[in-house]
C-alpha cells in the first residue's frame, strides 16, 4: 500500500508518500516539506492569511516532487490522505481540497486525517509500538496526555487549561527578544545557560491529575525579566534555562500522573510511552521522559525531530491507518479548526483540547 500524505494545517506545507511494507512497519518513499518560518518571524508568529497564500502556492509543485521521488505517478498511489484539522482554516482547506482533487482524478480511496491523530500514530511508523501506549501530545497549539487504545480509539488523560507547551515556549522568547519560532530559539539559549538561577514556579505539580496550567509560569518569567532589566546576553540564557527547566519538571510530574491514571482507567500498564508533536523535539524533555520511562520499566519512544515537527508523513501513515482498517472518507469531508481526539471528555478551559 502506497498513500500520498498531504500536511498544510499550520506554517508547514508538506506532501509525503509513504509504503506499508508486507511485515507491517511503513516505509518513507519521499516526504517534502515547505516552510514558512521566513514569512512569519516579522510578526512574531503565525499569520492565518499568509500562510493560505503560502500553501495555494506551493502545495502543487511539492505534491509533484513527492511522487516524482517515490518513483511514482498518481495513478500508482493505493490512497491519499490529508490533514482536515485541527488547524487554521484557510491553510487546512488548501491541503484538503488539493488531496480531494487527486483521489477524484485518480479514482482512489481518500481519508480525511485527524492533524492530532497523526501525531499520535507516527510512533508506528518509526518503530513496533502496540496499543494500547501512554502518550504526551505537545505542540504549539496542543498540549494533551492521552491514552491510545487504538486507531480512532483515544482516552484524554489531561489537557492544558490555558498556554500550550509549544505556545509557552514562543511567548517567553518573544518576550526575551529572541527567533521565531521559539522553541528551538529558547532550547539553544538554554544549553548556555543556569537553571537554578531564577526561582520559577512548577505549576500543578504534585495535583491529583494530568492537567497543565503555564500561564502562571509564563507570567514568572516576564516578572523574571522585568526585575533582571536591562537584560545581557547571559540574563537571558540563565532565564531560558530557568524555564526550560520548569516546564521539564511539570511534564515529568504530569507524565508520572498520566502513567497512574492510564493504569486506573484501563486496568493495565501502557505497552510503551511516545512523545510527539514539534515540542517532543526539545532533548532535555525527551531525557527527562526516558528517566521516567527507566523508572516505570516502560520503552519510550519518540520520532526523529524531523517527524515531531508537522510534515507528510505522518499524514499518509495515518491514512495507511485507516485505510488498512477499510477506513475512508467521502469526498464531502469537511474542514475542521477543532478536532478533538477524545470527544467524550470534557473541552479543556481554553477549548485547546
């Protein structure tokens, strides 16, 4: 099976084409990414009309260089997959219109990808992880703990009620004046820096759940940066290795929650713990993840930081998913800015969930 993933839910413009090879495990044929980091940084971040723009423009040159790297033509394609949400809707509509576009021509199955959900599957792609897995969704927009029972099948464990981890991450280096996008900005700062420097808080660290709060940690640091005024260079490496810090110690508490709330909730202990999303990319949060996967006695496991950040592939593996399972879509599907993975549980504060 050879699906064609299409990605264009942010500031990414992706198309992929992925193999299911005959023992199960997927097969990267091609995975072309476009970004958008250069167009946005002016502004600080994402600008929804720009990045529509973006996309309409690029996605059929990267579509064709996809397939010519496969090796392929269209016709050969077994499925195509695109990201229907969540995402900004503009930029979510390109990617679906364009992948509806091929499977009409072609006359091959569609699937309509929950953005989230290939996230949470690619740790199938790069390795043999069976369900059910604990899982750390985190990202610009999105920061969850969820139980993955299944393609389809997800049990939300915790959510953010305010700031995202990703989205934490891109204010303080905003506010500490350094590159978009700022989370690898904030990361490289911190390497140079002191930890122990500045006193942050971890907040709901020790709470009976999974749930995450930054918002009080963002403001910590603005009051940080304010009482450090003016700020060196080396001020602003010890206060993004402050932060870094904290935000380790709060995923690592809320992980350890997590684990003990998949146990109680489903009976049994995960068969692994994944980290995903364009904030698993961060090295210290992937270490502090493996101490406590070392800890547990559990694999962690994690994709390569090229998969953690949004792209194609990851997209035509879950439609490689989905469609081993006779899962598809019809052609009406629609675009989706929110799409909840679990939507049985309760909407976080914020409605990131």
């Amino acid at each position: 099976m050879r699906v064609l993933g299409i990605e264009t839910t942010c500031d990414e413009t992706a198309a992929a084409v992925v193999r299911l090879r005959p023992d199960g495990s997927g097969e990267i044929l091609s995975d072309e990414i476009m970004s958008q980091i250069a167009a946005h940084a002016a502004y600080g971040g994402v600008v929804p009309e720009i990045a529509a723009r973006a996309h309409v423009e690029i996605i059929d040159t990267l579509i064709a260089r996809a397939l010519a790297k496969a090796g392929l033509s269209a016709k050969d394609l077994d499925g195509v997959a695109a990201a229907a949400g969540p995402g900004l809707i503009g930029g979510v509509m390109v990617g679906l219109m364009a992948g509806k576009g091929v499977a009409l021509a072609t006359g091959k199955p569609f699937v309509a990808v929950n953005h989230l959900e290939a996230h949470a599957l690619t740790a199938r792609l790069i390795a043999s992880v069976g369900f059910p897995y604990l899982i750390l969704l985190a990202s610009g927009g999105h920061t969850q703990i969820l139980a993955v029972k299944g393609v389809g099948d997800y049990i939300r464990l915790g959510a953010t009620m305010d700031d995202a981890v990703g989205e934490a991450f891109d204010k303080t280096a905003k506010l500490l004046g350094l590159a978009f996008p700022g989370g690898p900005a904030v990361e490289a700062a911190a390497r140079r820096g002191d930890p122990d420097r500045f006193h942050l808080p971890r907040p709901l660290v020790g709470r009976p759940n999974a749930d995450f709060s930054l918002s009080g940690l963002k403001t910590a640091i603005r009051q940080a940066a304010e009482a450090a005024a003016p700020l060196r260079p080396r001020d602003v490496d010890d206060l993004c290795a402050s932060f870094q810090a904290a935000i380790v110690d709060v995923v690592e508490d809320r992980m350890r929650m997590g684990l003990k709330l998949f146990r109680e909730r489903l009976g049994i202990a995960p068969r692994a713990v994944v980290a995903a999303g364009g904030v698993a990319a961060n090295e210290a949060l992937r270490q502090a993840l493996e101490r406590l996967c070392g800890e547990a006695g559990l694999p962690m496991v994690a994709p390569p930081p090229k998969l953690c950040t949004d792209n194609g592939a990851m997209i035509a593996w879950a439609g490689i998913e989905r469609l081993r399972l006779g899962l598809k879509d019809e052609l009406n599907a629609p675009a989706r800015p929110r799409w909840p993975l679990d939507p049985k549980a309760e909407r976080a504060l914020n409605n990131k969930a």
